[in-house]
C-alpha cells in the first residue's frame, strides 16, 4: 500500500505545478456554529494584515507558511507587497482542505481551486465543432488497474495548445480536407488520454507539408498519452532536430516531460520491504533507474535555460527543473529553498519556493511521527500506561540533517514538543531575537535559562515583530510560578498601550491571562468578554471561519463579546450558586450574555433544591429569557411548592435549550428553545468527575480545563463550588435526573392533572438527553407509572417506548 501511495504522489508531484484543486465538499450535517477566540492554525484572517506585520502572538500550533511568515520579520527581512500576496495564496491552497503539517502530503496538493482554472477543454470543443460538428467525448482521466488509482494524463494546456492550433490552421488554410484531417488526428490524440486509443494515420498521399509536419508531432504526443516514452521521445527528439518544424522548440521541452513522466512510473521501492538480498538489488535498480532519468531530464532543462532561443519554454523549464532537483536530491533541494526563501529582497516565485520547501519538511515530519510514535507506544506498555496516539513532533525524532539551515532548524524547533533546550542553545549561541522567542514559548518555569530568557524578554521594545509573542509568554511564565502581582503589572501595561492595534486573538490571549488575575468578580466579568476573531462551523477543522453574513439568525452575534472556554468553565465548575447568582445581576453584561447566567442560575437551583433562588430568578427568567414565559408564568402563579416543583420541572422538560450552565458562545440561539436537537445536544450533561480533570478534558463541553484560575473567591465560595459540583455529578446526566424527579413527583402526587404529562416528557428526555448508566432504569419506570395509571391519557398514547440504553 504504501508503494502504491508513492507512486501516485510521484505522478502527481510531476503535473503539480500545472494543476489547481478540486474545491472541496462539505461532509453532510447538521453543523453547529461556534466561536474562534484565537486562530490555531494559521495566521489571523485577514491574512494580508498578519503576512503585512500584524502578527500578534505566535503560538506553536500555527502551520510552517504562517511560522515562516513569522521568521522572515523577527530576522528583519519582512516581506515586500509582491511576495505578501503569493504566501497569502500559499496560506489559501495549504489549508484548502482538511489538512495539517502532520500529513499534508504533494498529493492532497496538486489540485487546488481546479475550478478557478480556464476551461480549455471547452475551447477545444467549441472550436472543433468548426470543422466536425459531431461532438468529441474525451476523458482526461487514466487508470492504472495495478495499482487501483487515476491520473490526469492529459491536462488543460494540452487542450489549449490544440484549440489555439486549429484556429490557426483555419485562419491559414481555410476548413477543407486538410483542416479536417488534421481535427482527426487531435482526436486520435485525445482518444489516450483515458485509455488506449488510436495512432494518427501518417503522412497522406496528398498531406501538405504544414499537416506532415503537424502529423508528426500528434503522433509523437499520441504515444506520450499512451505511456510510450522510449517511443515518444524519439519522435519527440526527430522534431525537435527538424529546423522547418513549427513545433521544433516545443518538442526539445517535451522530450525533457518524456523523461520525468517515465520516472514517475516507475514505482518508489520500499526499503522497509526489501527484506531479501533479491528485493534489496531491486530496490536499488530501480533507484537507479530512476535517478538516471530524471538527471536526463535535468540536462535537457538545463540546455533549455542556456538557450536564448528557447525564451518562451525557460519559466516552465524552470519549474520542471525544481520538480526534478526534488526528486533527484530532495535534501539539497530543501537546503537550497531554504537559503532563497530566507534571503531579503523580493522573489517572484515565492509561491512555487514556498510550498514546495513546506512539502519537503512534510516527508521528515511523516517520518518521524512513524519513528517517534513506536518510541512512545514501547515506552507506554514498558510503563504500563495507555498510549497517547496524539504524537507531537520532537527533534528527538529528526535525523540532525535535515535542520542544517537556520530556517528549516527554527521551524521545527518552533513546533516541536522538546523544542526548548535546542532553542535556548541557539539563542545562547546566536543572541537573535527569532530564537529567543522560539525559547521563551516553550519554556516552563523551572527550565534551565528561564530566568535570563525573562530577562532578555522584557528588553524587547514594543516595536518589535517578537515583541507581543514574547510579553505573552512572560507574563505566562509568571502566572505559573504563581507571580500574579508581577504578571497584573505587565498585562495592564500592555492593555493600556494601543492595545486594540492588536489582531482580535492576540487581544483575546492577553484578555485570557488578565482574566485568571482578576482580583474580583467585576473584573472577572470584564475580562471574560471577548469578541470572536472568526466563527468556525462544525466541519471547518482549518479555521477558514465564517462572518455570518449570510446567517440571519446569528448575524446579530457576529460583534458580541462572548465567553470563551476558559471563562465558561469557571463559571460552570469553579463558581458555587452564590457567586454564579451575583455574576447574573451583574451590571457588567449585556443583556444577551445575562440571559446564559440568568438562566443557568434558575436551572441549577431547581437541581440543587434551592426554592429562594429559583422564586427570584423567575422574573429575571421571564424577563431575559422570554420564550420561557409561559411555563414561568405557571410557576409564578402556583400556590403551594408542590406546583412550584411540577410547573419547574415542566419548563426544562419542555425546552431543551436549558440547562445549569453557562454556555460557550451563542449556545443555541441559533435554535428554537423547544425544539430536540438532533445531534443530542439537549437539556446538559454532568458525567465529569473532579479527577477527570487533570487528563485535560472537560466534560459536555470537550475543551480543556484551564490550568489556572481566578482566586478572589473566598475559602467558603470555594469549598461551596466543591459541594455544589459533586451534588450536580451526583444528580446524574440530564436524562437521568428528569426521568428521576418525574418518577419521585409521580409517585407523591399520582394526582396532580400535570402529572401524566410530566412523566411523558421525562420518558422523551432519555431519548433526547444525555444518559447514564441508570438512565434506563428511570426511563422505563416513568414509562410504567404512565401506562398502568393512566392508560387513557393522551400523553401515555404519545408514549410507546421508554429509552436510555447506553
């Protein structure tokens, strides 16, 4: 299988520079839309402000186009205005698809935005049908039944070159005979190009000299497409030889194609499979082979570029001679892309430089993830722990020869997991600011150096590229050593310096960290808001981000400061219902943000049986959260706690959209409040146990729980949160708690008229809601009650089923 890859990637990287991609399909629903705080992935959008200098804080995690845009201004070569608007397009076509620098590969590259490309086989088409009107069916797609996969065999200059011909040919000679017989043989050209077709008929007896001449070259291109190379290139090398031909320049290039085309076929050996002394001598002839004629190719290039007369083929010649160098020497290639990309000055090939020299680093990476990988799943079972698949990259895992320039060594460095010792050395070696900042975001408190690389930080002035990178990673460094005075000082330096200059998610990083030294709930609630820099659907796993400007329904959302993870996931499981209910009355929300934590409040007071709490949040629950009214209404007006209880638990039953806790950005606003979401994100889930937490998930919401928190609540707030939460957990998933107190109200008040409709919604619930181990339990006792007491009851008619298996 793996040979079959290669050799396919081979194919592909020999037409890659000719193609664009195919556009890519969304994966069939429903999505959800969610907020991005801060770009992970790649620069922030627009990118022509980050490739422009805007770049704010750097993390590890972005891709090596954004991170070579990032070294190109801490070494002061920043990019001119031509180059900026090629690595934009670089940045566009990387992350076209779902892809990281893990494992984008040349193959997932070759075909980018196809679509953008001009159609030249409807030009084709359209000027054939001048001379044979019956129309030409031609597919451009061949197979190789061996190795079960396709490729473009013939490509859109093929179909352009013979539309401009023939129009040519007819502006000439006029449509006759002649003309058509010459369409006749461009079919029989075209008819390989999906399977084996026909030869040319050559020369007629009455051929002129312009359609032998013509002839010659479609048979020669005739058995190109039909992977005849020996054959094509000496018909190719016969024109390129006859002075009187037209095609006699075209041909010398084509012959250099016939060669790299033939190396593409011949299949990449693996060495991990060459286990016999016979697979071993295979290998190397075929290595052998193949370098043989792609060096052919190269001096056929290179005689190309040294030909004044050859002008018009010297921009292609040069990208296939890239092409070959990668093939021949991908190392040396790599170094020498590296030297050029890392030049100051402008480079009108940035674009072809900079995403073939990623592609090159792709192939060390992929490697060492397969080496590193097994060095971690050995270490796991030698320790007897589970092993993590999530591999980060670890120059450990790198062979030392492939970071022998400064640029490649810098952009591993960055992303690696063990990057910081290396980082600190070259720093220490080079005193440059690109690695001291590559240092400083890998550094931990108790590192080696931390101190002198603190020191060094806070000499960066605020003009500098490193300057935003490197204040963040200080002020981290102090809020893990627990320095919170110290830390405080330089976020509300930074704030108050042209702080909104900043791109959105840099503003939301320092945001992040002022918020964890918030000295009380105001200045949390201040600091928790944050305005989105994108907004990401469910299947856009390269942050390409959505405005909304076509969404009526969030469009109100798209400048709303919300609540990030980390602020969600302090109210949810640090603050007791205390805290939680002075945050609600707050004037420091808006009103669409109050709305989450009036909610919330109101929900988890009914878990928590707290009556005082719920009996006052009912009018702020009927005043932000209107669509609640009518339930609230009944509950306002009960008399007694038994309907207070019956019209509480008849709100949630009924609106799924609630529950005991604070949403991440717009919740389901975007939802209609009774409706069943079909993805089960209904009502809530509460299965995560406190020492869960230390594995970095965290619960219903899936983010990490953050490592640091607010401390201004007192010792009492806190061990109340401690109490509250294990009282929630106890409580069950939303399902199970529902059915439950549906069945306890059931069996005391078997009377009261809401009941039956109760236990319906309850059973309805462990469909929808999250479950549990004893969801089926409550579930089909809610079921029973139903049915044997109220058999005639619309609502046990509406009840079939009960639900909750796991």
């Amino acid at each position: 299988m793996k040979n079959m890859t290669r050799f396919f990637v081979s194919l592909i990287l020999v037409f890659g520079f000719l193609f664009n991609s195919l556009i890519p399909a969304k994966a069939c629903g429903p999505f959800t839309v969610e907020p991005l705080f801060s770009f992970t992935k790649h620069g922030e959008y627009p990118l022509g402000g980050y490739v422009n200098g805007k770049v704010g804080v750097v993390p590890n995690t972005y891709g090596r186009i954004s991170l070579f845009v990032f070294y190109r201004q801490l070494t002061n070569k920043p990019l001119s205005g031509g180059d900026q608007k090629q690595v934009v397009e670089a940045v566009q076509r990387r992350i076209g698809n779902y892809v990281s620098d893990a494992d984008y590969s040349a193959s997932e590259a070759a075909g980018n935005n196809r679509a953008s490309e001009p159609d030249f086989f409807v030009k084709w088409k359209t000027v054939r049908a001048k001379i044979l009107p019956a129309p030409s069916d031609i597919t451009t797609d061949k197979t190789v039944p061996e190795y079960y996969y396709s490729y473009e065999n013939c490509l859109g200059d093929a179909f352009k070159t013979a539309a401009d011909t023939l129009e040519k040919r007819i502006a000439a000679f006029g449509i006759n005979d002649n003309t058509k017989e010459w369409v006749r043989g461009q079919d029989a050209v075209f008819s390989n190009c999906g399977s084996d077709g026909k030869t040319p008929e050559m020369n007629g007896a009455n051929f002129p000299e312009w359609l032998v001449k013509d002839r010659h070259y479609q048979n020669a291109a005739a058995l190109f497409y039909a992977s005849k190379f020996p054959e094509a290139r000496a018909e190719f090398e016969k024109i390129a030889a006859d002075k009187d031909s037209t095609w006699n320049k075209t041909a010398k290039f084509v012959v250099a194609r016939t060669y790299i085309r033939q190396a593409s076929f011949i299949e990449d050996a693996d060495d991990g499979a060459a286990d016999t002394n016979e697979k071993k001598a295979e290998v190397k002839q075929k290595l052998a082979e193949k370098a043989a004629l792609l060096q052919k190719a190269a001096n056929q290039l290179q005689n190309i570029l040294g030909d004044a007369a050859m002008n018009d083929f010297q921009k292609s010649g040069r990208h296939l001679l890239d092409l070959v160098k990668y093939r021949l020497d991908a190392a040396d290639r790599q170094k020498e892309l590296a030297k050029t990309l890392s030049a100051a000055g402008e480079n009108p090939n940035i674009f072809n430089d900079l995403t073939d020299y990623i592609w090159l680093l792709d192939k060390p990476e992929s490697a060492a993830r397969e080496s590193g990988s097994a060095i971690e799943q050995k270490q796991a079972e030698a320790a007897g722990k589970e092993f993590n698949y999530d591999y980060k990259l670890k120059l450990r895992d790198l062979p030392p020869n492939v970071r022998e320039n400064d640029l490649t060594d810098w952009l591993y460095a960055y992303q690696a997991a063990d990057g910081f010792a290396h980082a600190a050395d070259k720093w220490k070696e080079t005193r440059s600011l690109h690695w001291l900042v590559a240092a400083l975001t890998h550094a931990q408190p108790n590192s080696p150096a931390t101190a002198e690389l603190l020191s060094e930080a806070a000499k960066i002035p605020r003009s500098s590229d490193g300057f935003a990178t490197a204040r963040y990673h200080q002020i981290r460094l102090l809020l893990e050593a627990d320095k919170r005075v110290a830390a405080t000082k330089l976020l509300d330096e930074v704030l108050a310096d042209n702080f909104q200059n900043y791109p959105v998610s840099t503003q939301n990083k320092f945001l992040a960290q002022r918020m964890i030294v918030a000295a009380n709930l105001t200045e949390f609630l201040k600091f928790a808001q944050r305005r989105p820099a994108t907004f990401l659907w469910s299947d856009d796993g390269n942050e390409k981000g959505d405005d909304l400007s076509n969404d009526k329904e969030l469009l109100p959302w798209k400048n709303r400061p919300l609540f990030d993870d980390d602020a969600v996931a302090f109210f949810n499981e640090k603050m007791p219902l205390s805290v939680l209910r002075e945050a609600a009355l707050s004037p420091q929300l808006p009103e669409y943000l109050k709305k989450f934590l009036v909610s919330a409040v109101w929900t988890r007071a009914v878990l928590l049986n707290n009556e005082p709490v719920e009996r006052e949040f009912t009018p702020l629950m009927s005043r932000y959260v209107k669509e609640f009214a009518p339930g609230l209404t009944t509950y306002s007006a009960a008399s007694n706690p038994v309907d207070r209880e019956a019209a509480a638990l008849l709100v949630i039953l009924n609106y799924p959209v609630i529950q005991p806790y604070v949403p991440v950005g717009v919740g389901r606003e975007n939802s209609p409040p009774a409706s069943i979401d079909s993805i089960r994100g209904n009502w809530w889930c509460a299965e995560a146990a406190a020492e869960n937490k230390d594995s970095g998930s965290y619960d219903h919401y899936d983010f990490d729980y953050p490592k640091l928190s607010p401390n201004f609540m007192t010792a009492e707030q806190t061990a109340a949160g401690v109490r509250e939460q294990k009282q929630i957990t106890a409580s069950g998933n939303s399902a199970t708690f529902l059915a439950r107190r549906a069945v306890e109200f059931a069996n005391r008040n078997p009377n009261h008229p809401q009941t039956p409709e109760m236990l319906h919604l309850a059973v309805r619930s462990t469909r929808y809601g999250c479950i549990d181990g004893d969801t089926l339990k409550y579930s089909k006792e809610a079921f029973t009650i139903l049915h044997k007491r109220y058999p005639k009851s619309e609502w046990t008619a509406k009840t079939p089923y009960w639900f909750g298996q796991q």
